[in-house]
C-alpha cells in the first residue's frame, strides 16, 4: 500500500514543508536586515542550508509517499554517493580497484536488494560477516602488500558506515509493529526528522549559547550549549509526536533521546575523520551542507540503534 493513503503519514510531510517555508521567509528576512559584513555572511550561509533543506526534503518526501521501493533506492543513491565521499577523501591504491568494483557494484545493490526481498536473515549479516572476508581476500589477490591493512581497514569502514549503517534507516520499512496500525513509513519519518531536528537545534543553540566547547580540535563549532539544547529540543518534539509512532510519550521521549545521543556520537566520528585528512567537508555536493555524509553522518549512527531498539521491543517479528 502507497504512504500517501495514510492521513497521519500526509499531515507530517505538510508539517515539515510548511515548517521549511516558515524558516525561508525568516531566511529573507535575516538577509534583508543584515548589516556587517559578519551578518551578511551568517544569512547567506543560512539560506543556503534551507535550499538544500528544501531540495532533500522534497526528494525523500516523494521517496515516502510513492512506496516502500522508491525509498529503498533513494537510500541506495545515498548510501553509493556517501561511500564515493568516504573513498575518494581516504585515497586507496591502484591494486585496489578491483576490490572497490565489488564493493560499489556488487555489494552496495545486493545489500538493498537483500532488504527489498524482506530477507533480513542475509540483510543483517552480508556486509559484516560475508564482505568483510571477501574484501580482504580479494585484495590480497592483487598481490600488493604495501599498508595493506590501511587500505582494506578503510575500504571495510567505509562500506559499513555508509552502506551498512544507512540501510538501516530504510530497514524500518520491514518493521510490523503488534497491535498497531500506523505505516512503517511513520517510522523512517520519526528517525529522521528527530535526528536532523537534533542536528540544527545544535547548531542554532551552539550559535546563540555556545561557550564550552566538547572537542575542539575535532569539531570546533560542537559545544556543550549546543550538545544540550539541541538534544533537550529534538527530545521534546519527537516526544511530541508520539501520537504517530507505536510508542507511548515516555517510550517515544526514550527513543528521541537514543536518536540524538548517537547521532551525535555519529556526526562526532565521522568529524574526527575529516579532521584527519585535513578537510572541512567531505564533498560539496548539497549547497550549504558539504556532500552527503556531512548530511547523514549522524544518521549513519542513529539507523541502526533505533532499528534495533525498536525491533527488540515492539516489533520482534520481522515479517
């Protein structure tokens, strides 16, 4: 059955939209006030993250209301763009091409394809048990050994960050829940709108409060202010939806809560790396937000805890 036959499901999309065409008319008139050269940059930047909002929102919303299988390939997209990122910014050798023709062509579609088929026996084991023997041996075949476990470390971080990790999200889609009738759909929508809420209530609230910072050779713009604001914020309207969820308010307030702590963990990490290579960005590929595993980095973290959370205590029966 299509998403959009769900009322529930068309009222949160229109909610968000309409919440996006509030924060461009705020961006306008941000803009139009600024007066220093400092506030003028401010409300460029800020209206270039809304665009690219607008753009990602737009496309994920058509993935949720045409079905379960455009959804599933909008994150397969995302997940081989992310992986692309991750890859080029951790440079391997000319040995290993054939290693990364597997994993993009062959291991990155079969694992959504695992997940398309509802066989999450596979789906849950392919990339950590079977790709990750595979690549190792595959490229020991290439008869290079120099910083081999460098380079196969990378290529099976990446494949599980930003394929393994991502999947997940779309993973809730298999989810059936006893005893209640909302869409799967509500699901995905909750993870992600709590965990992106999460990520810009942090940086709002780092900008108008920030002082302490957490890591500051790691993620200068990340402080305690932010850390604390955004997370008590994103908790309170995931709590707030729970009336579209199988959770109750508490249990809807516990699982936002999960969802910010790794999300923030994830966006921690995935900074950490690019500290280490010496970037600011991973890739530029939405305006305003870098490429995209700056925009999911914490998503890479927050899918498959809130998967497992939620499979563990409400939907135990994977059908």
């Amino acid at each position: 059955m299509r998403f959009a036959a769900d009322p529930q499901m068309v009222w949160l999309v229109a909610g968000v939209l309409g919440v996006l065409a509030a924060a461009t008319l705020a961006g306008k008139l941000l803009a139009r006030r600024a007066v220093s050269a400092s506030a003028r940059a401010t409300a460029e930047n800020v209206n270039a993250r809304i665009r690219a909002w607008w753009v990602m929102c737009l496309v994920l919303a058509f993935a949720l209301l045409a079905g379960r299988i455009a959804s599933m390939v909008l994150f397969g997209l995302i997940s081989f763009l992310a992986l692309r990122e991750f890859i080029t910014l951790t440079p391997t050798r000319p040995s290993d091409h054939r290693t990364l023709f597997w994993v993009f062509f062959v291991a990155t579609p079969l694992q959504y394809l695992f997940l398309a088929s509802h066989w999450y026996g596979l789906f849950s084991i392919f990339i950590p048990v079977w790709a990750f023997l595979f690549i190792p041996t595959r490229s020991a075949l290439s008869g290079d050994p120099e910083r081999f476990l460098e380079r196969t470390a990378k290529i099976q971080w990446g494949l599980m960050v930003c394929v393994y990790c991502v999947s997940y999200a779309p993973a809730l889609l298999m989810l059936r829940v006893p005893g209640w009738q909302g869409g799967s759909a509500k699901l995905l929508f909750f993870l992600i709108l709590v965990d992106q809420v999460s990520d810009v209530l942090q940086y709002v609230a780092g900008k108008l409060w920030g002082r302490r910072k957490i890591a500051p050779h790691i993620s200068p713009n990340k402080t305690w202010e932010g850390f604390v604001g955004g997370v008590a914020g994103a908790t309170l309207i995931g709590t707030a939806l729970w009336w579209a969820t199988p959770f109750r308010p508490w249990e809807a307030a516990l699982m936002s809560l999960a969802i910010t702590l790794m999300g923030f963990a994830g966006g921690l990490v995935m900074s950490a790396i690019k500290r280490d290579r010496g970037v600011k960005d991973y890739g530029s590929l939405l305006e305003g937000h870098g490429g995209m595993l700056d925009r999911i980095d914490s998503l890479c973290f927050a899918a498959p805890a809130f998967f497992h959370l939620t499979s563990f205590f409400f939907a135990p029966l994977i059908q």
